[in-house]
C-alpha cells in the first residue's frame, strides 16, 4: 500500500541501512537529505534496541552500534537517549495520525472512518513492530516527558471517534469521557497483542476493535453487522 | 485498610512507639493505623511518601528509609533493592484494592449494581490514598518490566467482574461480544482513571463514576439500561 520510497518511513531507511551510508568523501547527497536520514536511521536504531532490551538497558552505544555511525553523529542530532526516545515517539505518533487520517478519509460514512481508521493504526503497529513496541509499550517506562506525549497521542484520536455523536440517535447523552476511554481501549488491546509477541496477527484485531469502537453510539448489533464487513 | 491483615492488628488509641509519632497521619495520604510499627509496612508507606514526593526515578533508599523512620540496614534486612521495594508496595495496595472492590461487588444483589459498587470502591479507594493511586496506577507504570507485568495482571483480574455480565444474555447480545470484550473494557476504564491521575486530577475520579458504569455496561445491557443504572442515586 505505501510506497516503500516514502522519505518518512522508517522500514525504507531500516531496510537500507548500511547502504544508506554515503560513501566518504565527496558527497553528491545535499546534507539535508543526509541530516534527515541519519535522524531517522538513528531513531530505527534506537527502536530496534529498545524492542531487544527494553528502554531502561539502552545505552547510547547500543544505538550507535546498531545504526553504523560515529557517537559523534548520535549527539549531533540528540543531546540525549531520552530526547531520541522523545523524536521516535514524534515520529511514530505522527506518522500513525497521518496514516489514520489519510484512511479516514478516503471513505464517507463515519462507521466506515472508524473501521478504515483503526485498519490503519492495526496496520502500521504490524510493519513497524519494533517503532510499535518501543511508543506504546516501552513509553510508559521511559520517563514523565514519553508518558505525557504518549497521553497526547491518545487525545489525538479523539476526534475521529467525536464526530460519532452526531450520527448516533444518543447524541451529546453519550458520556463525556466515552471518545478517551475507547481510544484508551484500543491502545490497551494493542498493548497486549504486542506484549504477548502477536503483533504480527494484530491486524486480526480490528473486527472486534471496530465493534468495540462502534457499540456506545450505534448498538452492539449494527456495530458487528458494520465491523464484520471486514472478513 | 492495609493493616487490617490477621498478623498485625492495631487498634484505635494505640500507644504507638516514638518513632511513628515523627509520621502525622495525613502527610503522606496513609492512614495512622496503616503505619505500623512493623517494619516492612512502614518501609512500603515510606516509599508511598518518597515517590510521592520525588517520583519513582529519583527516589532514593535514603529517601525511603528517612520517610520510614528506619535505618539503611533495616531497609536491607526487608529488600534488596528500590525496585524489589516497590514490587512489595505494589501488591501490597493491589491487594487491599481488590479487596475493597471485590467486597463492594458482592454486595449488591444484580450485577449492574454490583458493577457500580465495584467501581465506586475502587475510584473511593483512589481518591482517598492519592500517593497510594499514583504508586499503582502511574509509577507502576516507570518502575521496569516486573512491576509493569504485575499492573497487567492486576489489570486482567478486574476482567472476570465483567465477564460475569455474560451470564443470562440473549444469543443475540452474546453473539456481539468477542473474546477481548472484557479486555478492552477494563483497559479503556483504567486507561482514562490512570491519565486523570497523571494529570493529577485524582480528586475528580469519583466524577468519572456515571460515565465508566454507562461505558462498561452498555454492551451486556445495551445504551438506554445501561445509563439508567449509571445515573440513577
């Protein structure tokens, strides 16, 4: 489905790791092309560690072994293991937002948003499994600064689910804090499949998640009827 | 309460010895009966108060023992380290909280209700013993692997409460359950209760009550029975 050239993705930058160094000396590269995927390679590093090791065990060595580059390198682009943690965290919520919303998009309905959505999330956790483990397992771990962008990720995908409310004949009587604890759900599903080591099969997840998803504003039935659609 | 275990009974009144006295109740969120004059208990209420204070990374034993009232070595003849400390805090309290809500449950005659009695007690809980709410709920959280695995069972433990609503459905409302139903309902509640803590908004958790009883009940129940039980009293 993505282009396997998408600058941004880290399996592109990940696969071609040690072709991606530029031969020394003269560089036919420009240095912002260069900049832009050292970080990134860096930050594919950091994930693949992370999923091996666990956050607390990394140490910049790992990253910098891993990733080919000079310690020098590393610290050019991050003063910090956390603050590379904190980039990779960015990067991934980003790029899940991104691939949600460009998903969402692309059909009319709400149900349907919400099963092109969560697809999406499902999909890119499954061909990013190490990012995966490293920004929604390993955050909670990896100090108050991830904890707190990990709870903005959340509240990021608030809104998709919101816009139920007004297709659903309950409306505002929905409860206040319903979008959160079902986006919150999700990422606790999500969570278990990638720490039982299923996060290859988590895509499998989605029918149910979708139901889950759809259940509070159109009814169990219609929710399975629309979420099964899927198979 | 915590101290209400068959080994160490204390009483209303009790004299208690000059070194619980530098511990006024209320300062670190314990109640004065929960800190005992036994040492491990009071080592477990002293690293409620430290993280309270420092947060679990810069809690250190020194920390931990000066809140406590006990010296070095004594940390050292109950834990070998911070982290084994916290590991025994933790199941300490998650072991008085399903207490506390498993008791509420079976009280109530229907299970809706008892599903409201449950979450009442354990949001009561939360509310009441704040640095007790962050140590299980967030800084379980920091604390490495084996405490994490551990707030993930305590977090599977509360799925058999809701299981139970399996009981007496109609195939039709069975049928729209999955396997992860339960799941995904407890991690959804927990999930919002843990950020409300992190944003220290604990004092607002009994708030969340309607919501999270409409929330958990409206798939077994369906919207409109579902929020008649949450609303209602």
């Amino acid at each position: 489905m993505e282009s396997t050239c998408d600058q941004g993705t880290l399996t592109f930058v990940a696969d071609n790791a040690s072709t991606m160094r530029p031969p020394p000396g003269r560089h036919q590269l420009s240095k912002a092309f260069i900049a832009q995927h050292q970080r990134a390679r860096i930050i594919a590093a950091l994930a693949e560690e992370t999923a091996d090791k666990g956050y607390r065990a990394v140490i910049v060595a790992d990253i910098v072994r891993r990733a080919g580059i000079a310690r020098n390198t590393f610290y050019e682009n991050f003063s910090s293991k956390e603050a590379c943690f904190l980039a990779a965290a960015e990067f991934a919520a980003t790029e899940a937002l991104r691939r949600v919303v460009d998903a969402a998009s692309k059909v009319d309905s709400w149900p349907a948003r919400v099963d092109a959505g969560i697809s999406a999330f499902l999909h890119y956790v499954a061909s990013e499994p190490a990012l995966a483990r490293t920004c929604i397992v390993e955050a909670l771990s990896a100090g108050p600064a991830s904890v707190e962008r990990y709870e903005r990720s959340i509240q990021a995908f608030v809104p998709l689910f919101r816009m139920g409310r007004t297709v659903s004949r309950h409306g505002d009587k929905l409860p206040g804090t319903l979008e959160e604890t079902i986006v919150g759900g999700i990422f606790w599903i999500t969570y278990q499949g990638i720490i039982m080591g299923q996060t290859a099969q988590i895509e499998e997840r989605a029918p149910e998640l979708v139901e889950f998803a759809l259940t509070p504003y159109l009814g169990g039935e219609a929710a399975k009827r629309i979420a099964s659609k899927q198979d | 309460m915590v101290a209400d275990s068959a080994d160490t009974p204390v009483e209303q009144g009790t004299e208690y010895p000059p070194e619980l006295a530098r511990l006024p109740p209320g300062r670190h969120g314990l109640p004065r009966e929960f800190v005992a004059h036994n040492q491990r208990e009071r080592l477990i209420a002293g690293l409620a108060e430290a993280i309270a204070e420092n947060g679990y990374a810069g809690t250190t034993i020194a920390h931990i023992t000066r809140h406590a009232a006990v010296s070095r070595r004594t940390f050292y003849e109950h834990f070998s380290s911070k982290d084994e400390c916290f590991v025994a805090a933790y199941d300490t309290v998650m072991a008085e909280m399903r207490e506390r809500v498993g008791k509420a449950f079976a009280e109530e005659d229907d299970w809706p209700h008892a599903v409201k009695a449950g979450i009442a007690a354990m949001l009561g809980f939360l509310v009441a013993e704040p640095s007790l709410a962050r140590l299980c709920m967030v800084e379980a959280l920091v604390a490495g692997p084996v405490v994490v695995e551990r707030y993930d069972s305590a977090i599977q433990s509360f799925v058999p409460y809701f299981r139970t609503g399996r009981e007496g459905r109609s195939p039709d409302v069975l049928a729209r359950l999955s396997a992860t139903t339960e799941e995904a309902l407890v991690g959804g509640m927990m999930s919002l209760i843990s950020r409300r803590i992190i944003a220290g908004r604990t004092a607002e958790l009994e708030s969340l009550l309607p919501d999270l009883v409409e929330f958990t009940l409206t798939p077994y129940l369906g919207s409109d029975e579902a929020a008649k039980v949450a609303r209602e009293g």
